[in-house]
C-alpha cells in the first residue's frame, strides 16, 4: 500500500535519539532546561514566499471577478482540493469557470504555481537544523503545488518527513493533522516546535502540547527558536 506521507527516498535519520531514545548529548548541549527534538516547519510564507498577482491578473484579464487570492479560494473552494477530495484538473476546472473567456488549461496551471519565491534564510535555517534535531514539513497544499515546489525548489528534500493535507485528507488548523504528525513520527508533543505565518495554526499546535512559533521573519523565528533553548 502506498504510505500517505511523504518520506525522502534512501535517507534515514542521522540525529541522535531518533529512534525516541534518550538523546544525552542534546541535553550536556543544551545545558539539561527543555529539550526540542523536534522542529515542524510550514511551507508557505515560511519556505517560500507568495505573490498570488499573478494568477490574479491573468483570471481577471479572461474576465472573472477575483479581487485576491483569498476571494478566488473561496470560489474555487479550495479545501476540496488540500484535503484531496479534488485533484488539479478538478481545481484548474473549477478556476477556468470562473472566467467569462474560458483559459486554456496548460496557461492556468503555470500561473497557478507562479506564485513561489525560495526564501533563502528560512530553507538554510531547515537545513542546518537537520544536523542536530528531526525536521519535519507540515503544509496545508494541493498536488499541483508539491509537485512544482519539489520539481523547482526541492522543497521534499527539506527535512526527515512531510505531512501534506492532501494526502492526509485534513488540513490546518484541523487537531486531526497534528495528531496525525504526532503519530506519523512519533512526536512527543513538549519536545515539539512548530513554526506557521498563520495565528491560528500555531494555536492548534499549543492545543496540542507543542510549542508554537508565529512565522513573521527570519531574525524574528530564530530569535524565537533561541529562546526555546534550539541551537541554530
């Protein structure tokens, strides 16, 4: 049976206490106070940034009526598709009906993921903790989306693991995810940090018994991951 969440092929990993064990040097490491083993990043406006203008403009020049993304998610109903009720074509469909000249469908997707900037500093921040501490991805996305992140960005290659709402079949803020995670990677909840642009999301998580860190910048974040005792 095919797993539902995504693991990095060939790549085990290689930090101490992985396996739930006693992680002794963490701890002499950081001075015996909490110990973060796990670090939880979202992906959207953390790992890459968003101008969804494009896709915007290019509906609004075949004459549907979106004044921004967050209006055409509405419309399109997007949680249909990251929790994977619907798939891309039923997305771009659902997009292009929008339109009073329909798109041709090829042109809709390409403004559809051309909405992604890598951001620098935050995806070296995953890297570099991936040395010391299990990292893991946990996005609310559709199958158009991975696909491009990983396809330019190698966005699948940040980390020990991802959790992605659409194979999951829920999304953030939703409790099931996060339990979901917990289990996925045997995530013990106090040891757990997660990092979202969005307020809502990160409380979920401290519902949870994980630590939570709003995303608004880099200097911000890994202030925030300093004071949680996180070596970065």
């Amino acid at each position: 049976m095919r797993d539902r969440y995504w693991r990095p092929p060939d790549r085990g990993c290689r930090v101490p206490g992985c396996d739930g064990g006693n992680n002794n040097d963490l701890k002499r490491r950081l001075g015996g106070g909490r110990l973060i083993q796990n670090i939880v990043f979202d992906i959207g406006r953390v790992l890459v940034e968003l101008n969804p203008q494009p896709i915007i403009d290019f509906l609004t020049d075949h004459g549907a009526r979106v004044a921004d993304i967050d209006a055409l998610c509405t419309s399109i109903v997007i949680d249909d598709h990251e929790c994977g009720r619907l798939d891309g074509n039923g997305l771009l469909a659902r997009m292009a009906a929008l339109a009073e000249r329909s798109p041709a469908l090829e042109h809709l997707q390409a403004k559809w993921v051309d909405m992604f900037q890598l951001h620098p500093p935050m995806v070296n921040l995953a890297h570099r903790l991936t040395e010391h501490y299990r990292v893991y991805l946990l996005s609310n996305v559709g199958d158009i989306h991975w696909a491009h992140l990983s396809r330019e960005y190698s966005i699948h290659r940040i980390g020990h693991g991802a959790v992605l709402s659409y194979l999951a079949g829920v999304m953030k803020p939703h409790a099931g995810i996060y339990v979901e995670a917990e289990r996925r990677f045997n995530l013990t909840p106090a040891q757990t940090v997660f990092i979202d642009d969005r307020a809502e999301n990160v409380s979920a998580a401290r519902a949870r018994g994980w630590h939570g860190i709003v995303h608004s910048g880099y200097a911000p974040t890994l202030a925030a991951l300093r004071a949680l005792r996180v070596d970065c």
